[in-house]
C-alpha cells in the first residue's frame, strides 16, 4: 500500500460531490468534494506500489483536457490506467448530468 | 440480463430496489468514515466501508436497506461496517416500537468477519445478530442474496435468523467456506477445488429444497421489489431458528460416517418423525473422561464430579440459582468434527434446546434464572455433512435461544477459561450481557484458526503473526482482547486449570459481581460499547457512527 498526493492547477470548480466506483479487485473508487482553492488536490491510497510516475502521467493528462477543480480522494485496488481513466470519465458524466 | 440485481454492486443494488428518487443514504462516502484498522495494515480502504445504508421507499413502503459490497474485501463485517448495521437496525427498531413502520432489509454478499478485523468482526456481528431477534417482533426481517460471495461465516448464522430468505439460483450459503473446511479436515472431507460439489451442497437450489431458504427467483429487479412487498404485507416468517425439535430428530436419523449424497439428504429431511426433546442436568459419575477447561470448570462451579450428560458434548445443571452450560469434547463422539469440543450440529440445537426449555419454564416468573455460559469452544465443526444440513442454522438456533433470553430478562454471563473462536463463540457466549475471562495465556479468542486466516488473506503465517501481534483488533490473545472494551473482568489471579477453594470463590465471586451489576441494566449489548476502555480506545470508532447515525436517521 502506498500514499500518494498530487497537486494541479485547475480552473473549473465543481459544485457538487460526486462519487464513482467500488475499492474491488483491479477498481478504484474516487470521492469528489467542491473546494475553494484555485488548484486541485488528489490523495491517493493504491495497493500498487511503485506507480506515482504512471500516476503523474494519467492524471495530468487528464487535468490537462479537464480543470476539475475540487478535492479528490481515491482508493485503488489495483485498477489499470485505463480503468482510472474510465472512472475519471464517469465522475465528468455525473457531474454533467446533474447540471 | 437487463435488469439483473446481480450484476449492480451494492449501492447500486439498493437503489435499484427503492422507488424513484426515494434512496436516500446514511453515512455515505462523503462523511469521511473510514475503518481506522485497515491502513496500518497496509489495506486500501473503502469510503463506506463496504456497507451501504439506505432509506427509502419501496412500493409506498419505508425501508431501510443494507447492503453489503461483497467486492470490497470480500463483504467481510469490520468494526466501522458493522456499527453502521448495528445503528440502523436500532433506530429502525426504535421506530417501530413507537408505531412507525420501518422494514428493514439486508442485502448479504459477504464472506462473514473480516479478517483483518477479526475481533470486531465477531463483536459486531453478534450485536447485529441480538439486534435482528428483536426486531422480528416487530416486521419481518427479510434477507436478500443475489449472489456473488453469497452468504458465509457468521453471517450465514445471521441469514439464518431472518424472518424471510429470497435469493436467485446463484446464491450460496454455508457457515464455513469450502476452502477452510479443506485447510481445516483435509481435502478427502470437503475438496475446495470441485465447483460442482460445492454448488450442489452450498447453491440456492439444494437449500431451497432442504429449507435454508425461501424463495428462488428470477435475477430481476422488478421481480425482487415485488416479492418483498409481498412478503412484508404478508407478514411471513420462516422461524428458521426455532425448528429446534425437527432438527433434533432428523440428526439423530443420520449417519456421521457416511458422506451424504444432495438426494439422500433431501429425502432424510423430507421424512424427519418430530418428536420433543429435553435434556436431563448432568449427574455425577465414577468414570473421569478427557478434561478440558469448560468441564473443568463446569465440574467445579456446579461441583458434579466427573459430569455425565445424555448429550456427551453438552453439560447443563441447575446450581444455587444459577443455570450453568458448557460444551466439552467427547473422544468417541459418533460425530468427528465435534470431538476436541466444537460446536456441531447436535451442539447449536442441543444448548437452543436447553436454553428454550429454561425460557419456558421461568415465562411468567418475574425474576428469571441467570445463565452462566462456560466458555471453551475450540471452533464451529468443519465437516461436509454438517455444511451439507446447514450447521449455521444450528448455530443461528442458539444465537436467538440466549439472544430472547437475555430480551426476557434472564442475566446472562459468559464465563471464559478456554477458547473462544469464531461460529463456535458467536453460538456459545457472545450473546451475554457480560463477559469474563480468566488471564490465561493458553486462551486464545479469534475468528479463525491462524492457519485458515492466513491462508484466506493470502499472507504468510509470518505475516499474520507480525501483525497480529499489537493490534487488539486481530489479537489471538486475552489481554489485548480486553483492549477492545469487551470484557466485564479480566480475572488476573486464576489460571484455567486451577481447583483450589481460592480460585473457585474468586471466580463465584467474579460471576456474582457480574450479575449484580446487571440489576436494572439495558438487556441489550450496549455496555460492549459504553464502557470506559471501550469508549476511551477499543470502540471508537463504533461511537462515532452510533452519533452520526442518530443525527441522520431522521
């Protein structure tokens, strides 16, 4: 298990909490809270260790596309960056839906 | 299928059973609980911790659904999970005793304790379990298991104490995993690699057919929500755990030494005669027998030497007041898996029995007789006859027997010399209002054999060992036990094996103190919780939702 913290510049804040996913076997799950910063925080428990570089990639790519600003809390068992993008994917069609 | 109940995880699965944008959910995610043991174990944890509570409505009818998430470490109960459970089904009874019905709904995928949490795990199921029988009073309370992990360890106990059971053709239920019973007894008693011997034991359509559960539908949401309505306007109760008598019989018509087929048990159990049983006090005899510490001290707190019994696995006897029950090994039991002292099929029923007669007997008495449960249960059996007859709903008959005891006011005490582990201390001593324990280091209480767990959740006997070692939430051992707030009293100057007058009068004593205090106390599970070392370190964490519980329910 490891601990790991990001932190991105982000323009959109988001007002609603969302959450996505299940702490099951190759899943995450990921809890979004509104915030007042001008900047993104993301804490990150994962049961891989020895992936923050794949991490780095996979999150900045996707902050990049979308500035969602807020706090983030994920907890991975083990998910594929494809399944992190998919979740990160859901939490941006949660939030569109309920605008 | 389209609209499967199956396929959603559990949050989903409540929702889906709710009327429209009726699901609203209590500690959800964003209340920041988490379980506090998990991370110091190097284990992800989950926002919810597995459990999702959830009110709404369902066919105009208010309900609240538990769900369990059976991909999270495998639906295994842990502390934070099980106080959620604990929390909702006592406001949901408290609702109900003042005129508001409630239904409340549990929806099992779980493998049982989780192991990592083992000591909480059993606490909390076992306050479920007391909160469940109470309930039942009320509304029925209806179980679901749509399938997956199915329903398993002590809480395929607490499936046998619902009011109702409706699954589909995917569920299994079974007290002990196949894979433990192998690692337990060997693979020639149970082979946890054979699919289909483990789906024809332990699948939905065997246990619909020999009563373990109700009904079995079709995986379909509309079809689950209709069948739950009916069973709540129709009020139906399969009183799972008082079929005591029929049991009784039918295992008396069973041959331990021979493996069962799924047909030949269909056919015993279709053909059971029922007659009543009652079982004598024990009564002095000449002949010693192998000892253990619950005959040790059954003989000397009851002074019956060499106690004999009609049932060699179960001692009970009327003394100064107090009734006294122990379950001790017999080397020659006609039953294999019952002979170091666990609690088998004849054991559960034999002890609900005991304790259901008592009942009886002291029903319009206004002072009811105390129960001082002598504890030394090594575990559950694991064997594949008694899988196969369902021995969760052996030990599910005593669970609710000390359970409406203590609900009628009898003081109920456990009194600890020996082991106390797993199904086999969920059934024999953990529904009492207070425990005791000798300070003995050859003790040991734990949900499962060190052998078992570590082999369940894939760590090295030495990894288990190393962090098991301080943390009280997976001690094998007394005194970090006593960590947790459990215990009433820690007995420091007896060892289990002591006989001299010193001894026995600390330890009469100790048991008196324990009753006294129950005096005008609550007949619940509560002091568990409210104690100092409870509320100070050891239930944190179960305080804390009980508070965040109180401030959401309504």
């Amino acid at each position: 298990m490891e601990k790991l913290y990001f932190k991105f510049t982000t323009t959109q804040p988001v007002t609603k909490f969302v959450h996505v996913g299940v702490v099951a076997s190759g899943d995450l799950e990921i809890i979004l809270r509104p915030n007042n910063h001008s900047y993104s925080t993301l804490n990150i428990i994962t049961g891989s260790d020895g992936f923050k570089s794949t991490w780095s990639n996979v999150l900045s790519r996707f902050f990049d596309r979308y500035p969602l600003q807020g706090d983030f809390e994920i907890n991975d068992f083990g998910a594929t960056p494809g399944v992190v993008n998919l979740r990160l994917s859901q939490v941006m069609e949660v939030l569109k839906n309920e605008q | 299928m389209n609209n499967s109940l199956l396929e959603l995880n559990a949050r989903e699965r409540a929702v889906a059973l709710l009327d429209k944008d009726t699901a609203q959910e209590l500690i959800g995610p964003f209340d920041n609980i988490i379980s506090p043991h998990l991370i110091p174990q190097n284990i992800v944890p989950e926002s919810d911790d597995g459990v999702i509570i959830m009110k709404g409505q369902l066919k105009h009818l208010n309900c609240v659904i538990i769900s369990i998430e059976g991909s999270f470490q495998g639906g295994g109960i842990g502390e934070v999970g099980g106080a959620k459970i604990v929390s909702a089904l006592e406001h949901t009874l408290l609702d109900n005793k003042n005129g508001e019905k409630v239904y409340p709904l549990i929806i099992f995928d779980t493998g049982g304790v989780r192991l990592q949490e083992a000591n909480y795990g059993l606490l909390s199921i076992s306050e479920i379990q007391n909160m469940i029988i109470e309930l039942k009073q009320y509304v029925p309370v209806i179980g679901l298991i749509p399938g997956r992990v199915g329903s398993f360890g002590g809480m395929s106990i607490t499936t046998a104490l619902m009011s109702y059971i409706i699954t589909t053709d995917k569920a299994r239920i079974g007290l002990n995993g196949p894979e433990v019973i192998e690692q337990e007894a060997g693979a020639r008693e149970f082979d946890s690699s054979d699919k289909n011997l483990i789906w024809n034991t332990l699948g939905a359509k065997q246990r619909k057919a020999t009563g373990i559960v109700d009904e079995v539908i079709d995986d379909d949401v509309d079809a689950f929500r209709s069948t739950i309505a009916k069973t709540i306007l129709e009020k139906k109760d399969s009183n799972r755990d008082q079929q005591v008598n029929f049991y009784l019989s039918l295992i008396e018509t069973l041959d331990p030494a021979h493996m069962l087929t799924t047909q030949e048990y269909t056919n015993l159990y279709r053909h059971v005669s029922v007659h009543d049983h009652h079982l004598n006090s024990a009564i002095p005899s000449d002949y010693p027998t192998i000892t253990s510490r619950g005959r040790h001290w059954f003989e000397q707190l009851t002074q019956i030497k060499n106690a004999h019994s009609d049932i060699p696995t179960v001692l009970h006897a009327l003394v100064n007041g107090y009734e006294y029950i122990s379950i001790v090994p017999d080397k020659n039991n006609n039953f294999p898996r019952v002979r170091h002292g666990e609690v088998g099929l004849k054991e559960g029923y034999t002890v609900a029995n005991v304790i259901n007669d008592l009942i009886d007997r002291d029903k319009d008495k206004k002072t009811k007789t105390p129960i001082v449960i002598i504890v030394d249960v090594p575990s559950q059996a694991y064997g594949y006859n008694e899988e196969l007859v369902g021995i969760h709903m052996s030990l599910a008959a005593s669970v609710s027997a000390y359970a409406r005891a203590r609900q009628a006011g009898h003081k109920i005490i456990s009194f600890i010399p020996g082991d106390a582990v797993s199904g086999g201390f969920l059934a024999h001593g953990l529904q009492s209002n207070r425990l005791i324990a000798l300070n003995d280091s050859s003790i040991t209480i734990q949900a499962m054999s060190k052998e078992s767990a570590a082999r369940i959740t894939n760590r090295s006997l030495q990894e288990l060992e190393q962090a098991t070692k301080n943390t009280p939430a997976m001690a094998y051992d007394i005194k970090n036990y006593q960590k947790l707030g459990s215990l009433f009293y820690l007995i420091s100057n007896v060892k289990s094996y002591d006989s001299s007058d010193y001894a026995i009068n600390i330890v009469k004593n100790a048991i008196n103190s324990a009753i006294s205090d129950l005096e005008n106390k609550p007949t619940d599970l509560s002091f568990r919780y409210n104690n100092k070392i409870a509320k100070e370190s050891g239930r944190v964490a179960t305080n804390k939702i009980r508070l965040l519980m109180d401030k959401q329910w309504n």
